[in-house]
C-alpha cells in the first residue's frame, strides 16, 4: 500500500478524545447508538442526494446498516451502504470539530470528572465515542458515485490514552460507504456477543428506518456455542411507525406499536397521529391508555413519551414534553428541529421544547374532546381513571382553562349519585330560569356533600348544585371562576346571593327577622366572641337551625383542613 500520511489532530479533539474516555465510562453502551446514528444519517445523506442523481445508487438501492463482531481479532464492525466519505471529508469530519458552541463548550469544561460528563452529554458524542470502548478506530469509506479506488483509510490508535493523530491513506473500497471498525480495549470483551449486542440496538436503535443487519447465530450441541452462520437477520423493527402515513397504518399496527412504547398489553383506548408543521417541525403520536399506571401518583412517576429527534432515539421519559397534568400520556414525539445531542438539561431551557409541549397539551385535550362528544362511554372510563389527575390541570395550565373546565365531569344533585358524569354544559342547560350562576358544594364525603345544610334552599328552589367531594376538588374548582360567562360559586361562601332566583317577599321577610331577631343574634355573636366574625339571619336553611359559612374571600372549609393535614 502507499505511505500512509500521518496529520495531527486539532487540539479540541485530543481534549476531547480525553474527556470522552474518562467521564462517560459509566455510559459506554452510547457509543453504538452514535455510530448507528452516523449510518443510518448518512443512508440518509444519500436517499437526498440521489434525489437528483440516481447514479449515486451504483448497484443497490437498499440502504442498510450492518454489525458484525469477531472475537478472535476483538473487533466490532459497523458499516453502512451511505453516502461515505471522500479524503477531504474524512479530514475535516473526523479530525477537527465543526459544531457550533464547541468554544463555549470547552470554554465551560471544570476539569471535574462528574461536572464534565454532564457537559459532554449535553453536548454530544458523536463518532469519537468509538473510544470509549475501543484504542483504534479504523475507517473504511468510500463516498458514492466516486470510483473504487477512490477510497480512504482512516485510522487512528492510543497508545495508552493519548492519541495526538491520525494516519490517512488510500485504499479501494468496491462497495460505496463507511465501515467502522472498532478494536476493543480489553477490558470491553464482553461487548463480542450477539445477544448483547442485539440488545444495546433494541434498546437504542430499534426504531431506525434503514435495516440493521447481523449474523444468526445457532447453538451447536457438539461445539457447545452458539455459531455464527452466514445468514443475516435484521434485528431492528426497522420501520418507524410514526413516520409512515396514516393512511398505511391500520389499527393494529398503531395498537402494537403501542404496547412496545407503553409496557402496557392493553389496547390504548385514543390516539393521535400528527405530523406538525410551521416554526418547529414534529410528528406526534400520542396514546391515552385505558388503564391508569401504577405509578400516576408517585413523587416520580414515569412519564410515556419517547423522543426521537430524527427517527433517532435520545430518551425515554421526556417529562418536559407534556404538562404534568398529563403524564398518562404515551407515545413518540419525533422533532426535525432538535439536535441529536439534546440532554434533559437543554430540554428545560429550550424554546423548541416549550412549543412542542403545547402543541402536544393542545393535541391530547382536543382528543379527548372528541372522546367526551362522541364516545361519551369511553369517555365515562376515561373520566374514572384520569379525571383526578385531569383536575390538577385546572391549577396547572393556565392557557387551556377553557377546554380543561369543559372536560370535567362532576357529581350533582341532579343524580345524587356519587358518579361524577355531569359536565358544566349539562348542568347550564339545566339551569333554571333567572339562575346566572353555577353553584357547588364541597365537602369531606360525598355524603357529606349530599347532605350538607347548605343545599336545603336549592334543594327546595330546585336548582342544581355540584357535589364535590374529592380531595383536590375545593383546590381545583378554586382556579375556576367562571364557564361560558357564568360565574361559578360555593353555596357555602359569604352572603348567598341568589340573585333573580330571590322572590321579593323572602327577601323582605329575611329583613325583617334579621330586625327582629337583632337581640338574640348578638347574644350568640357574643357568647361565641372570636371564633365567629358575624352572625345573621338567612334563608338558606329549611330545616337545620344554623350553618356555617365562609367569608367570600376566604379559603373554604375543606381547603383549610387540607392543608392543615398536609402540615401547612
Ligand atoms: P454529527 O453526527 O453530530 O455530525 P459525529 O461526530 O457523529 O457528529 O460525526 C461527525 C461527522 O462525520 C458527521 O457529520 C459525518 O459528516 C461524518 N460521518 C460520521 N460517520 C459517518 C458515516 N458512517 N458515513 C458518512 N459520514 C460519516
Ligand atoms: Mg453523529
């Protein structure tokens, strides 16, 4: 072969090259997703440029990824069909680094171990991740369309952990595209096994379009190991399900797809398949399981969604993808904006993020608005598994009160039932002539609502009133002021306005006993000193002697237990 040329390597990537072995150890399994992740984006790199020149294609068309292992020479090999390299490429893509931030990037570096790793997390691994695990790296590539002996050699080794540079020769490559060959430390032996291998990519990689190809393997009694045969399979589902079109997916396959991404193995019971479009581009696929997860009330629960940032998989759990309050929510969110190095760090800050969370927010609640209006059964099941977890939205998002009130479902005395089916549209539709407000109850149980003092009047006029009884319900219902212009009000706060519903003569009569019960209100008012601000007549009760009742601006009843129990 011709002399191969030495060069050195730009000064960040020695640093880095340092860094990369000695703060993300702990971590090593990412080198394979990188490396899979540079495949497949330059399968990608070609699918788009033989757009416009099919030549690039030479023979073969499908684009593929392939891992082989070989245990006697200690290698990992993973090779595309992509685009490739030319030399001028392989200079300027493997021995400097092109990205943008890289000066703030090494301008943070601590020198401590734990705060760097996070840094080099945030910032991203990329090809030089190979030597977490191996002290060479060789590159065989060749770029499409150019000829056969067009081809490059990259290689670099460590001796012990220093590597200063790299050699770079020619060489003849008869397929297009980039192999990667790995030559591990010895301490990374154990990486030499298919079924380890297989589940770093499951892990990983399941969800890359282009097939990833390896070996089978069968046992062999006599030998007493697996061998490996020369007939390959792919070990990836190789086809992201949501970036196919929704007219080639059936139910089936959306409902498959999702028992992988939740765990769960029932049918989800709604879905949303959306590709968004405009300042930030996403496709969504968002799933509402029927059951109700373990975990919904842990301190931590998992959180379902996955992102992907190009069909590539960065993690699991993304809670900063959807409000809390939705945290039942599984699925994918595959952003085209995102870099592929984006961490849980960069997820907090970013912007892009925040779009995506609303986006998704706004998808989910007009699901299941269309759930609540048209398959009001499932909606009933959704209501009793989520509806508590739904409420904690009312504090939560602000933007999306509307849609939020509109969603809830309450007990009433309309069915004094402790089901809670009736929705704020229902109970206004049943307001009765003159009401302009809609007036709820709270209370311990809901047979302490149902029978609450408070209700006598109501119970007596007729008027509907909500029976709330859960222990987030006073807090919930107290960010909700209003729905569709009617105010909505405890029955058991301040003076009971009762507005138009009032006949004049009660009103009159109330006044007058109040006058003529003058005496014996301050009796009580005095025996009872402080604890009490105000003692009156009123019409509210029909049978019970006396009730309480709460200042208008005051924290109701059940609210100052609440917190009074949760020690504050
Ligand atoms: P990134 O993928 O974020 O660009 P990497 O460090 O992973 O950063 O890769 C650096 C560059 O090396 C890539 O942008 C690409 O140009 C080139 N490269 C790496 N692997 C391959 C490959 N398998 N085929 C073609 N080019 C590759
Ligand atoms: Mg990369």
């Amino acid at each position: 072969t011709s002399a191969a040329e030495k060069r050195g390597f730009q000064t960040e990537v020695k640093q880095l090259l340092h860094l990369m072995i000695h703060s993300l150890y702990s971590n090593r399994e990412i080198f394979l997703r990188e490396l899979v992740s540079n495949a497949s984006d330059a399968c990608d790199k070609l699918r788009f440029e033989a757009l416009d020149n099919a030549a690039l294609y030479e023979s073969e068309s499908d684009l593929k990824i392939r891992i082989r292992f070989d245990k006697p020479s200690r290698t990992i090999t993973i090779s595309d069909n992509g685009i490739g390299m030319n030399r001028e490429e392989a200079i300027n893509h493997l021995g400097t680094i092109a990205k943008s931030g890289t000066k703030e990037f090494f301008a943070k570096l601590s020198g401590d171990k734990q705060k760097d790793a996070n840094l080099i997390g945030q910032f991203g691994v990329g090809f030089y991740s190979a030597f977490i695990v191996a002290d060479k790296v060789t590159v065989l590539t060749r770029r499409a369309g150019d000829a056969a002996d067009a081809g490059v050699k990259w290689e670099c080794s460590m001796v012990g952990d220093e590597a200063g540079e790299y050699s770079i020769e020619p060489y003849t490559k008869a397929l297009r595209g980039t192999d990667i060959i790995l030559h591990l430390r010895e301490s990374e032996e154990d990486l030499l096994s298919g079924w380890k291998l297989r589940s770093i990519i499951r892990r990983y990689s399941d969800h890359i379009v282009q097939p990833i190809l390896m070996q089978k393997e069968e046992w062999n009694q006599e030998k007493a190991e697996n061998v490996i045969s020369d007939e390959e399979e792919t070990v990836n589902q190789a086809n992201a399900l949501w970036t196919r079109s929704k007219n080639d997916i059936s139910d089936d396959d959306y409902k498959a797809f999702y028992k992988h991404v939740s765990h769960d193995f029932e049918d989800p019971i709604a879905w949303s398949h959306a590709r968004v479009e405009g300042r930030h581009e996403y496709t969504q696929l968002l799933y509402v399981p029927k059951r109700a997860p373990f975990d919904l009330w842990d301190r931590t629960p998992r959180h379902g969604l996955k992102l992907y940032v190009r069909r590539v998989f960065i993690m699991d759990d993304a809670e900063k993808l959807l409000p809390h309050y939705l945290r039942f929510v599984r699925g994918v969110v595959d952003s085209a904006d995102l870099p592929l190095n984006v961490s849980r760090e960069i997820l907090q800050e970013s912007k892009d993020v925040d779009t995506i969370r609303a986006g998704c927010a706004k998808r989910v609640l007009g699901l299941l608005e269309d759930m609540a209006e048209n398959r009001k059964e499932d909606y009933a099941g959704f209501w009793t598994e989520f509806g508590r977890v739904l409420k904690e939205g009312l504090g939560e998002d602000q933007a999306n009160k509307d849609k939020l009130a509109g969603l809830m479902r309450f007990a009433s005395t309309q069915l004094d039932s402790a089901e809670e089916s009736v929705s704020l549209k229902d109970y206004i539709g049943r307001m009765k002539e003159g009401q302009d407000k809609i007036y709820y109850v709270t209370a311990d149980s809901f047979n302490a609502a149902k029978n609450s003092p408070h209700l006598e009047v109501f119970r007596k006029k007729g008027i509907e009133v909500l029976l709330l009884s859960d222990r987030i319900d006073e807090w919930a219902i107290s960010y909700l002021s209003e729905f569709e212009g009617k105010q909505i009000v405890s029955v058991a706060k301040g003076d009971l306005d009762l507005g138009q519903l009032e006949d004049e003569e009660e009103k009159k009569k109330v006044a007058e006993q109040a006058e003529a019960f003058k005496p014996l209100l301050e009796k009580v008012k005095g025996s009872l000193g402080e604890r009490v601000k105000e003692v009156r007549v009123t019409h509210r009760l029909t049978d019970s002697p006396a009730c309480l009742v709460v200042d208008e601006n005051e924290m109701g009843a059940n609210l100052a237990r609440l917190l009074k129990s949760a020690g504050q």
